[in-house]
C-alpha cells in the first residue's frame, strides 16, 4: 500500500502523487472501499480515483535518485528497441507504454530519434504516429525523472535528447 503525499507511477497516466487515501461517497462506488486520491503530475486539474486493491491497473512507486543517475548514465549504452515488423510497430509502442518500465521507456525513445534523424535526413516527414509516442514516451519518462532528480521534465528532456543524439554519432 502507498502512503499519502508518496509519488507513484499509475499505468498510462504517468507519474501521480497520492493525495490522499479515503472512502468515497460517491454513487456508484462501494463505502466500504479503500481509494487512492492521485493527482497526475502532468496536469494539476484532474484526479484519480482508484481503488486501493486495484489490480487492473499497473501501479509501482517511482524509481530512486540512484536508478535515475544510473539510467541517464546508460542512455548511450542501451540497445534502440528491434521492431521487426512495420505493420505492428504501433503495437509494440502501446506495449512499452504499457509496461511502465522507464529503461524500456528510454530504449523506444532512442528508437524513436533515431527514426526522426534518419527519415529527416532522407528528406521524409517524420510520422504522426511516431511523433505521439516519442511526445508521450518522453513526458511520461521525464517527468519520473525530473521528479526524482529535481529537474524540470524540460530539463530532463533536453539531456536525454543530447546523450541520444550524441551516441548516434559515436
């Protein structure tokens, strides 16, 4: 069970603070229910509501200040993610953003990059549906970051951006 004023990573949404843990009395939702009240830290406007014995949603607290270090450190090394098949590159995109794994996060994120300088430099547009996930993968791994080096997920963002670009041309 997570604590009030803890940050956790909820699913999809991204990085959320737990603001709060309650019984709603709300219709529709059982009393006698424990909820997390999450605030997502990508918009300060909407809340969850999610039971505390959920189990259809992958929750985990975020990483460290160490496993961050440690994770811009090898951003050079990792492997860009082998999608071997174009038809279901769309697919394997929601399976990483699914899997909440901020290494495998940053694998499509080089993946993607690499992807936009290659077409760019073939003078092709880079895709819409690349450019949605490289925007999600990126804010969501950012702001989990930022968060736990206390950097701004613009900042992170543009160092991550340096270190991939940067081991493009090693």
């Amino acid at each position: 069970m997570y604590h009030k004023g803890e940050y956790i990573v909820y699913g999809t949404k991204g990085p959320c603070k737990v603001d709060e843990i309650t019984y709603l009395d709300m219709s529709g939702c059982d009393e006698e229910r424990q909820y997390y009240v999450l605030i997502p830290l990508d918009t300060k406007t909407s809340t969850i509501y999610s039971p505390v014995d959920n189990q259809k949603v992958f929750t985990r607290e975020v990483i460290s200040r160490e496993q961050a270090e440690n994770l811009m450190a090898e951003t050079c090394d990792l492997d860009e993610k082998k999608i071997p098949n174009e038809k279901l590159r769309e697919e394997e995109y929601k399976n990483v953003l699914r899997s909440c794994d901020p290494k495998e996060y940053i694998r499509l994120m080089k993946t993607l990059v690499a992807r936009k300088e290659k077409r760019m430099a073939e003078g092709k547009k880079f895709t819409s549906v690349d450019e949605r996930y490289l925007s999600e993968i990126s804010q969501k791994i950012c702001l989990e970051l930022g968060l736990v080096l206390g950097k701004t997920a613009d900042e992170v963002n543009e160092e991550l951006q340096e270190r991939i670009i940067g081991s493009f041309r090693i």
